[in-house]
C-alpha cells in the first residue's frame, strides 16, 4: 500500500501496517501530533525499516529501554502531556519480523528519570 502521511495524520487514532515510511514521513506525523488536541495515539508496523539513526539525527537521541528507543515531545497546548514516540526492534514471537513504532500521550510524571523531554518548537 502507498501511504501518503498527510492523507492520514489528521485522524485521533491510527493503526497502520505498511512495507516502509521515511523519516520525514515520521517527522510530519510527530510535528502533527504535538500539535493536536485531538490526538489519542498510533500504531505503525513496517516491513522495513532502516533510518532509526536518521530518527535520532532530527529529533535528538532517544531513551533506550529493553529493545525500544524513546523519544518525548511537549504537546503544543497541554503543559503536563507528552507525546511518547517508541520505536520497537522486530521479534519475531511478538512483532511478526515488523519494525512498530508507536505515538502516544503520556503525563510527565511517567517520563523516566533522565529521559529528555523537548520543548514544543513549530518548526
């Protein structure tokens, strides 16, 4: 399936299972979801991915945890929710061989000890 981002992006919820996305694909969705106060959460599975550093390159380093990497975003209009990015290795048991990563709100009480959280930036 070709999935164009825009086409998606403006729903409150997404479940997505594709061959692969870009990175800015990923990055207009992040800049769309800080955002909006209508966002709940997303689910992308993809078949191939090969540009986590690249994620790491524009949105900073992220927060290592078992075999996810985590990033944190301040929402645009909301001062204690956070807009959790968690990018999954495949396993095969769980993942079926597919990269996930998922976009999700969170308080910032359970970003983890010395996580860092970004400012909203428009850009």
């Amino acid at each position: 399936m070709n999935v164009n981002v825009e086409d998606v992006c403006h729903f409150s919820w997404i479940s997505l299972k594709t061959n692969s996305l870009d990175v800015r694909d990923f990055d207009t969705l992040k800049k769309t979801f800080v955002s909006s106060s209508k966002f709940e959460g997303a689910r992308i599975e993809l078949k191939n991915f090969n540009e986590e550093e690249e994620l790491s390159y524009i949105w900073g380093p992220g927060f290592f945890i078992d075999r996810a990497r985590k990033w944190y975003f301040r929402m645009k209009e909301f001062e204690e929710k956070i807009l959790l990015v968690e990018a999954t290795h495949p396993f095969p048991v769980i993942l079926q061989g597919y990269y996930r990563i998922n976009f999700d709100i969170c308080e910032m009480t359970d970003v983890p000890n010395g996580a860092i959280v970004q400012d909203y930036n428009e850009n």
